[in-house]
C-alpha cells in the first residue's frame, strides 16, 4: 500500500505542476486549476477547431493512463472497427494537445514507467538473484 500511496502522491504533484500550481496552497484549489484547464480547451476549441488524431501507445499501461487523462479533461477518446488495440483515436483542438494534454501525458507516463519498472526489477531479483541482464539485454 504505501507503494502505491507514493505513486498517487507522485502523480498528483505532477498533476499539479502541470495545472500550473506551484505552491502548498494552490494544491488545495487543484479541482478549481482542473476548471480552468477546461475552459482552456473549451476556448481553444472555438479558437482552433478540432482535429482528429491518432496516437499508438506501446503498452496497456500507457494507453489507460492517456485515456483517463483524456476523460478527465472531458474528451471523449475512440477506436474506429479493425484498429488495433494500441491504437487511440481523439478529437481535440491540436493547440490543447500540444500545450497541456500531451506533455501532461508525458510526465505522467514517465512516472509509470519509472514505477513499474523499480517494481519489477525488485520482484525479479529477489526471485531470481543468480540471473542478471547484460548490456546486450540478454539473461547472463
């Protein structure tokens, strides 16, 4: 639990910095940030009109972490029939793409990757201590 504890608390400090919070007291109003960020995109959106984009996500994790974060900010992400599973599809003004929900996804999913993997490692040496990968990324 206290793992997982660390990993929220993680996320939610990037969260917040990507909210444009920087102090203790802003984290206290972050639901009003997530408003703002919404009102971001819905200007953006009369602005700059939505384009349809598609984005491959190399793993499960990732692909549900970039659709939670789409959903939070109220888009509405899809798969057309045939496509594979990596594959994400999204309307979206491409200023708020570029500006708040990509790099957010980033950070985030760089986070995730991070703790999966110390996860994982942890878990396969305390298994498999005599195994080791080389430089090559071969079981030695």
């Amino acid at each position: 639990m206290a793992v997982e504890d660390d990993l929220l608390a993680r996320l939610r400090k990037i969260e917040v910095l990507m909210a444009g919070a920087g102090t203790v007291g802003e984290r206290e109003a972050a639901g009003a940030a997530l408003e703002r960020v919404k009102a971001r995109l819905a200007e953006q959106a009369r602005r700059d009109p939505p384009v349809e984009l598609q984005f491959s996500m190399p793993d499960a994790w990732s692909r549900q972490l970039f659709v939670a974060l789409c959903r939070r900010y109220g888009l509405k992400p899809f798969r057309y029939p045939r496509q594979k599973r990596t594959t994400v599809m999204l309307r979206v003004p491409r200023g708020f793409n570029d500006t708040v929900l990509w790099p957010e996804f980033v950070e985030l999913d760089r986070a995730l990757a991070a703790h999966l993997g110390s996860g994982h490692e942890s878990a396969l040496s305390v298994r498999y201590p005599e195994r080791t990968m080389n430089s090559l990324g071969r079981l030695e």
